[in-house]
C-alpha cells in the first residue's frame, strides 16, 4: 500500500496519514491472522497479546487453557450488554473466551465466597458481590457437572467466568490456548 503525500503538506498532516496507514496496515495484518487461527486478547483474564487456536490432538482436560465461544444464555446477553464480552467471531457477535478448565463433567462445584471443585479449594476463586461498576454480580448455584460440560475459570479477580455464568458445553471449545506474544499488563 503506497500513500502519496504532497510537498508541502504540514508535518501534523503527514503524521496523522502515517499513523492512519500504520492502523490499517496492523488491522490487515490481524485480520488475516485470525484466519490462521491467530487472535489478540485485549482482556486482563489471561496475559495481553498474540495468541494462537491450537486444535487439540486429546480430549480437553482440567487445567487445559482454552478458546470457547459463549453460548447466548440469559447471562451472556447480559455479559454483552454490561461490556463484559468484546465484539468477535462467536454466536452474538462475541469474541471467544480464553478460560482454563478448571473441572470437567462428574465433578461437584460448590459455590460460597470461593469455589470449591469435589470439595478443594479453587486458588484464586473468590467471588465478587458487585463488578467494578457497582452492579450486582449473580453467581452460579454449583452443582455437578453435566456430561460435554466444564467449567471455566480464570485467576484475574475480576474475571467473568463459571463462578458467574456456571459450565459451558464442550462442543464450544474453538481449541487450546496457545501464547504466541503477550506480556502483563
């Protein structure tokens, strides 16, 4: 891509051309990897940066980090309505999530102010009452989990997860987490 500027334009004026052909040149260059299964995580869930949709050569285990699409349940619409979910490539225009499994089908959840998976402590599973907004946060009842579900979680305090939304099927699981480019916010 070649943009012409003509002598004399003024340098604030060149600037804003070159910052507008940097812009679209990194937006060609996203979107056609995220045809190769690359995506950028803007989210605080999991590190910022290039990560990349590795299918899975096994089934899908606890402790696995993930891509899934969210269903569009009662809770995600309001998820997608609070700004919780980014616009993406998912059912409801939604961008997938980057989650770890945290349990599996069979396994009970037991949700107090933390989460308990068969009984243990989840580390870093404490819940919230209210998002940073103020607004009321619904946790999940617990239960066992059901057969081509799991049950998702993230270390991020403010992670918006099954302590909220409960398990998600299996057949939503766009494939393994894989960091290509990040770094911690």
């Amino acid at each position: 891509m070649t943009i012409l500027i003509q002598e004399g334009a003024s340098s604030k004026r060149r600037g804003r051309l070159l910052a507008l052909s940097l812009g679209l040149a990194i937006f060609i260059a996203i979107a056609g990897l995220g045809s190769l299964g690359f995506r950028v995580n803007l989210s605080s869930s999991e590190p910022i940066g290039l990560w990349r949709i590795r299918s899975p050569d096994r089934p899908v285990q606890r402790g696995d980090l993930v891509f899934i699409c969210p269903p569009m349940t009662a809770a995600m619409r309001e998820a997608r309505n609070r700004g919780y979910l980014r616009p993406g490539i998912c059912a409801g225009d939604v961008a997938p999530l980057i989650k770890m499994v945290a349990a599996t089908s069979g396994q009970f959840i037991e949700i107090g102010d933390n989460v308990r998976i068969d009984g243990e402590l989840l580390a870093q599973s404490r819940l919230m009452a209210r998002d940073a907004s103020g607004r009321p946060m619904a946790p999940y009842r617990g239960g066992r989990i059901m057969k081509g579900m799991v049950y998702l979680h993230s270390d991020f305090p403010g992670s918006f997860d099954s302590r909220y939304f409960g398990p998600l099927p299996t057949h939503n699981i766009l494939g393994l987490a894989q960091k290509v480019w990040t770094f911690a916010p």
